[in-house]
C-alpha cells in the first residue's frame, strides 16, 4: 500500500505545499505542488496577517489540481524564526543485567536530558528529539551503539530538542482548522535540509547549513541527527536587491536580474563587462564595478552575521568541518559557494534541491521535509518513539486525544 503525505513549506516570500507518494523505484514521487509568493514573516510576526489564509488555501489548491486530489492532513513546517533548540548531555544506567544495550536504554537517556531541561514545564511544543551522538562507559562516540558488540554500565547521550513557539502552534491549529485540514504533525526545514543534503560521515564530524531566504538567513551546525547550533541573521537575497534597486534606481525585478549577473568571484580570463537590463522598454547597462557597490552594504553586513554566528557557535564546529549553502537568496548568485569560501575560511558546498517537480535551491526546504516525514510515517512509524534519530512530533501527544475519538478504521478517499 502506497503512503502519500501533505508537507506545507512557509518560506520568508513564499508557500510551498508539496503532497509526496512513495514510489515503487524511489523514496517517495511528488505528485502536486502549489507555489504562492507572499509577505512572509519579520521578527516572529507575519507582513500580512489578514492575507495569510487565502495564501494558505491557494497553496493547497494549487497542489490538490495537480495532485487530483484533495488534502485532508498535512505536516506543517515551523519557520526558524519560530523554534528554540536546546541540549542536553545525559546518562543513564544500562537496565540489561549483561550489559547489552537496547531501544529502552536508548530512550531512557533522552527522557533524561528532557527531564534536565524542563522540558515539561516548557511553553512550547518539542517537534523534533535527535541525538547527535552516543557513549558507553565514555568510550568513542557513535551513532549506533546497539549495533556495536561493546557492552557496558552506563549509556551517555547529547540530545538536541528543537521547540515551536507556542503561538506559531495555536495560529496553525486554528488556520488549518477552520479549513477542515488536520494538521498531522510539524517540521523543522534546517534538519530536514541537513539530514537530506549532508553526508552522514560529514554529520558525524560535525557540519554547517547557511540556508539565505528572501528576508533572512538561518545558520545551522549539525552533529550525527541534531542540530546542535541555530541562528537567525535578518538578511536576506531580498536585501541585497533592494540594496541594488535603491542605488542603480532600478525596480526590485530588474535588481533581481543584475544580482543573479554578477558573478562573485570574478574570472580571470573573464573580460570586465556591463551588465543588461530591460525596464519599461528601454534597455540599461551598469559597469560591474557598479553593481558590486551597489550591494557592498548588505553583502558585508551578511558576512559580518554569518562569522558572527560561526564564532557563537564555537566549538560545535570544528574547523575543518564543511559547510553547506541553499536558499533562493544567495546561492543562485554566480560564485556565491566560493566566495563564501574565500571569506568565512571553510569550505562550502552548494546544496540544491532535485526533483522532477521542485528544482532549485529555494525547493531545498520543502524536499527536506518531506523527507523527514517519510522518515517518520514509513512502516518503521510504530516504533518512532523509541527509537533515536526520528521525528518526535509534539503535535502527536495534542491531538492524540482528537485522533482516537475520529479513528473509523477508515481513511480520507479522495474525491471522484
């Protein structure tokens, strides 16, 4: 039997809902999308409240025409403006009299570092419960500790837990509610981007996600399945045009065009050239001297943010690890990956998203997330509390009282 799921991706300048299949020759096929721009979100408040229904609604519209067929659940993403990570470095004892260690002991010693948070006393909602590693009797770290032969006393964890805001919850209740959309559960798009796009080994030794939107900029470090740093910077690829479009006078669309230009890493062999628009029919060139100052202030006020939060970060990122761009803001530009390794001294990568349906670096966020839901709701759901690394859905405990007074048997057909 097929699995199909409903992801809603909100962007900082657009929506995204993807509803994905599992296919018979690859993980899951996405079988609809509906892709609306809008205001976005500043400072943890939405631009346009009062237009964010409608937006929504268009989304899965758009989607369910494609899909041919309708949306009854979705997942939720949880914009990084609206999560708080936190960690905890726990033990336990190993409850096998040999010393073996199971999925319990496991278990145990992330209930242990919720326990050393609060976490029950915590106003928000815990979306996600990762481990980013494990350690028997302080021995070496890994990820798998029931699959090694070693056995032991004491099992010891670092758990991260990523937390929605409480209100960001509630308003999507009620939003999805009054639609008669069930909302299944959330998401976080910075782990699902990281666990998606980085390389298991180069998790395990720790590594990077800049993830440049429209309006800002998330910084994340990921060791093992955690994020175990995450930040904010409030710029963004939309800047950097209005950067461009104020002082070329210009419109936002055509500083759009010169900012995807311009390289930024200038080629050797490469003669200095002007760069073209078309406005109102009239056709303009800039020097590209004058593009590059143009979004100089943003540019520097970006990197300025990003090296900032490498050395908040400290010593989660170790200095050889790797670092990963995407988002529609920055990494389309010419060079960007390299000029970001030239300035931040790490190498970076470009992460993009591959689908038949959703390509490019602004669909990384959304793929990521469905691929963290299909890490959850495969066969392997049964036993997705117990088991580390997979999602822990806040939600799940909500609506559980909801879900067992409408359980039928039956599931949602969609319509002729």
């Amino acid at each position: 039997m097929k699995t199909t799921a409903a992801v809603i991706d909100f962007g900082t300048n657009k929506i995204v809902t993807a509803l994905a299949e599992s296919g018979a020759f690859s993980r899951c096929e996405i079988r609809g999308t509906g892709t609306v721009p809008y205001s976005g979100y500043k400072d943890g408040a939405w631009i346009e409240p009062i237009q964010l229904p409608g937006q929504v609604k268009q989304s899965l519209a758009a989607a369910e025409l494609e899909a041919k067929t309708h949306i009854r659940e979705v997942f939720v993403s949880v914009p990084g403006e609206y999560i708080t990570v936190k960690l905890a470095d726990a033990e336990v004892d190993i409850m096998s009299p040999d010393g073996r260690i199971s999925e319990d002991d496991m278990d145990a010693v992330h209930d242990a570092a919720a326990e050393s948070l609060g976490l029950e006393k915590e106003s928000g909602v815990v979306i996600h419960r990762s481990p980013a590693w494990f350690s028997v009797d302080g021995g070496k770290k890994t990820m798998t500790p029931i699959q090694t032969a070693r056995r032991g006393k004491k099992l010891r964890a670092l758990t991260s837990f990523i937390i929605a805001d409480a209100a960001f919850v509630h308003e999507m209740q009620e939003m999805f509610s009054s639609m008669q959309v069930r909302i299944r559960g959330f998401v976080t798009p910075a782990l699902g981007q990281a666990i998606l796009y980085i390389p298991t080994e180069e998790r395990d030794r720790t590594a990077a996600l800049i993830d440049v939107g429209y309006l800002n900029t998330e910084f994340s470090v990921v060791e093992g399945d955690a994020i175990v740093f995450h930040k904010v910077i409030p710029l963004g690829g939309g800047f950097i045009a209005a950067d461009i479009a104020a002082n070329l006078s210009v419109s936002m669309a055509s500083a759009e065009k010169l900012k995807r230009q311009f390289p930024l890493v200038a080629d050797e062999l490469e003669e200095p050239r002007k760069y073209e628009i078309t406005e109102e029919g009239e056709r303009m060139s800039f020097p590209g001297t004058f593009v590059a100052r143009a979004m100089a202030g943003t540019m520097d006020d970006l990197l300025s943010g990003l090296s900032e939060a490498i050395k908040e970060a400290g010593p989660a990122l170790g200095s050889r690890a790797k670092v990963y761009l995407t988002g529609g803001g920055l990494a389309p530009m010419r060079g960007a990956a390299d000029w970001l390794s030239d300035q931040l001294d790490y190498t970076v990568r470009e992460a993009q998203a591959q689908s038949s349906k959703l390509s490019g670096f602004q669909f990384t966020s959304v793929l990521g997330e469905i691929d963290q839901v299909f890490d959850t709701i495969e066969p392997r759901t049964a036993q997705e509390d117990s088991l580390p690394g997979r999602l822990v859905s806040g939600m799940k405990n909500l609506l559980r009282k909801e879900e067992q007074e409408e359980e039928t048997g039956a599931e949602d057909k969609p319509s002729e």
